[in-house]
C-alpha cells in the first residue's frame, strides 16, 4: 500500500470516528406529535403514593404528562387526604412520579408562604410566613431566610417547580384571592421587584424553578377568578406590569402564569388566559418573554363556567399558553390529561392548530427541564 493510501485510510478513519462521535452527542430521532403534546399538560390527582398501576401512574406513561401539581387539600372531596402527609411520603411520591416519565416532570406546588402553603407544619415542615410580612419588613435578610427554607424543604421532597413568587400588586387590599390572603409583597412595584429577586435567586441557588404570578396582574380585582369572571376594566394599573418587565429583562423568570381576568382595553372577548392580544401580543412581543407560559387552573369557574373544555384548549393555546394546568382540584376529573390530549390532537389534525405551534411550546418546555435534568 503506497504512503498515499495510508494517509487516505487514515483521514477517513478519523473522519469516520469524528461522524460516530458526533451522532452520538446528538439525538436525530424524530419526537412524536403525541409526546410533544403531553409536554404541554399539567395535572393534579388523588394519592399519597403512586404505584405503578394506579391512575396517574398510568396516564404519565401513556400520555407523556409534563408535570403534576400537588395539594395538601381535595376540594372537591372535602377532605385533607390529598397528597400531602410527611417529608418522606411527599419525597417517596415524587421518586414514583419521575420514574415513570422518560423526560423529567415539572413536580410544582403552590409554596408562597402564610396561607397559601401546602407544605403545613401539620405536616411536620418549617412555619412559613407570607409575602406580606416580608414586604412589611422590607429586608434582604428576612426574606432570605425564608425563601431558602422553602427551597431547601421543595429540594429535599423532590419538588422542582415553585408555583410563586406573586408579583400582584396589593393595589386592592380587600381583594379576596390576593390581598385578603396576604399573598403580595406590597403595593410598590419597586419593593415587590426587589423582594422577588431576593426569592427567585434562593429558590435557584437550590436548582427550584419560579413561577411569576398571575399575569398580567391580579391585585386590583374585586372578584376571585376561582369562583366566576373577574373585570378589571376599571381597576387594572399600568404598574401592575413593572415587576415582569424588570424580571424578564434581567432573565429572572422561568416561568410565568396567566391570570383568568378580563380586561376590555385588551381584549373585548377573552380573558386573559384565552387572548391572543394579551399573551402573544403583550407578554411575547411586548415585554419579549422567551420562556414558558403556564395557564393558571383551566378548571377554576373563571373559565370552567364559559367555556367547553375543546374551546379552552384551542384558544389558550392559539394565545400562545407553552402548558396547560388542569389541577383537579376544584372538580375532580381522573380523566382531563387523556381528553385534553385528545383534543390537541383533533385540533392538529383539524387545522385548528398546526404541529408548528406545538412544537414552539415543547422546545420551550424542553429547554427549560434541562435546568432541572
């Protein structure tokens, strides 16, 4: 063999090794439609644990879900027997749930603190204080402390999704869901920017996502979106958008919840979970928020009471909603992720929707787990 041809076997060797190692970093194989759309639901369900053939366990697999949420109390049933006992059930059940999925589940709670917690001292977890109290001390320290027990407790049970912090303003202290809960750091949208921060930076510190909430600003209703439409026409503030705004541009927001309210000046038609104009138009063009937009609860009588299930699937996701929550937990449907998956699917092959749209949500969705992978 001549010299020639060794350095030509040689450079195609090489050559060779460098193809095989690339395809190996790479995945090519094409990602199915229907696992693409399971990425985009969000569930609640019943069980302290979650055995291989129990309800949940099963539509994880076959639906491909994207990620559960967890509660402390079933409403619907009336009861405190939910999902919630102990650190070590809460950790064994969140071990179950991610070995059931190829992909890692969004495992989220509702943790702000004070009366919205789910994790209780019943429970056997820290005492938590509200978003109030720590925006009426108004110290880095303070709020430190709290939001890095909270993200050590979350960390420790196997949740990696906090649905908080709020960034309502409590414009309206008699506001039955937000300020008559204690839930927002204040009035100031400077001081609820700068106590958000301090949050956001703890939970990520212990590798927690956030969830900005609820967008694009609850705190000057009147009305609770759990029980019926909520108008904010007349009350809504410019301000209430300057906390996603300053958090977006500093790259703070992981996620970011919509609120079922309606507001005329927006959108003559829709809430906001549903419009067009308020999440593609405000949220992706306007304030340029790249990551993923999660719908508050589909089932809350906000939206429940207005519309069929098919025409909230089809217009919060045309609005531009990554991932849609169905928490299951103010009515009880064990059936919702398999019917919400059905209806996507319809949708696609109806036209209603293209296979582009579910594709940009799953990126998004995808881009995100690596975080938490």
């Amino acid at each position: 063999m001549s010299i020639l041809d060794n350095k030509s076997l040689f450079l195609f060797t090489i050559l060779c090794v460098f193809s095989l190692s690339s395809c190996a970093q790479k995945d090519y194989s094409p990602i199915s439609l229907d696992k693409k759309i399971g990425q985009m639901i969000t569930i609640g369900f019943r069980g302290l644990q979650a055995p291989p053939e129990s309800s949940i366990a099963q539509t994880i697999k076959n639906y491909h879900i994207g990620g559960v949420v967890l509660f402390d109390y079933d409403v619907p049933a009336d009861t405190a027997l939910r999902n919630i006992q102990s650190a070590g059930q809460v950790r064994a059940l969140t071990q179950q749930l991610q070995s059931y999925s190829d992909t890692p589940l969004f495992i989220t709670i509702d943790q702000e603190g004070g009366k919205v917690s789910r994790l209780k001292e019943k429970f056997g977890f820290p005492a938590s204080v509200s978003a109030e109290y720590l925006g009426s001390l108004n110290t880095a320290d303070s709020t430190r402390y709290y939001a890095r027990q909270t993200a050590e407790m979350l960390a420790n049970t196997g949740i990696n999704v906090n649905l908080a912090p709020v960034v309502d303003l409590d414009i309206n202290p008699k506001n039955p869901v937000i300020g008559g809960l204690n839930r927002s750091f204040s009035s100031n949208p400077e001081l609820v920017l700068r106590q958000a921060r301090i949050y956001i930076n703890e939970m990520h510190r212990h590798n927690i996502l956030t969830t900005l909430k609820h967008f694009p600003g609850h705190g000057s209703s009147e009305d609770d979106s759990h029980k019926g439409i909520v108008d904010v026409t007349e009350t809504w503030q410019q301000k209430e958008l300057k906390p996603y705004k300053k958090l977006i541009k500093t790259g703070k927001a992981d996620i970011i919840m919509t609120a079922h309210i309606y507001n005329a000046h927006w959108d003559s038609t829709y809430p906001a979970t549903l419009s067009k104009s308020v999440i593609t138009g405000l949220l992706r063009d306007s304030l340029q928020f790249k990551g993923v937009i999660m719908s508050d609860d589909l089932q809350m009588g906000a939206i429940r009471k207005y519309y069929g299930l098919e025409e909230t699937i089809k217009r919060s996701v045309q609005a531009g909603v990554d991932m849609l929550v169905f928490a299951n937990n103010s009515v009880f449907d064990a059936d919702v992720a398999a019917k919400a998956h059905r209806i996507i699917k319809k949708l696609v092959d109806d036209g209603e929707l293209s296979e582009q749209r579910i594709t940009e949500s799953y990126r998004r969705i995808m881009k995100l787990k690596k975080q938490i992978d």
